[in-house]
C-alpha cells in the first residue's frame, strides 16, 4: 500500500515540476491562466480537506461508518 503513495508522490512532483516549467516559458496571458487554473484546484483541495474533516467529526473513525446509519 505503501507503494501507491510513493508513486502519486512522484507523479505529482512530476507534474508540478512541469508546471513550473509552463510558467517559465509561458508568456504572460498564459501564465496567468494557468495561475488561475492552479489557484481554482488549491481551493477545490481545501473545499474537499474541510468535507473530510467535517465528516470526520460526524462519523467516528474508530467504528467506521457503521454507527452513521
């Protein structure tokens, strides 16, 4: 199991090291694209973090969802 974070790991520093390369080589119209479109998927993050942490107040994690229903 272990090894399917480290991979997600890589595969998302990969893909940030090749945004940061966009950016560098980006004129300036389309790094402000993709700025925003950067800045939309941080906030959609921490909209599903603040879910899962809500949920996580609601149902007891020691118990799994079994008392929920």
């Amino acid at each position: 199991m272990m090894s399917l974070y480290l991979i997600i790991l890589f595969a998302v520093a990969v893909g940030l090291f090749y945004l940061a390369y966009r950016l560098l080589r980006a004129e300036k119209d389309v790094a402000l694209e993709i700025l925003r479109y950067v800045f939309v998927i941080i906030l959609s993050y921490l909209a599903v973090c603040a879910i899962i942490a809500a949920l996580g107040q609601v149902i007891p994690t020691n118990r799994g969802m079994a008392n929920f229903f």
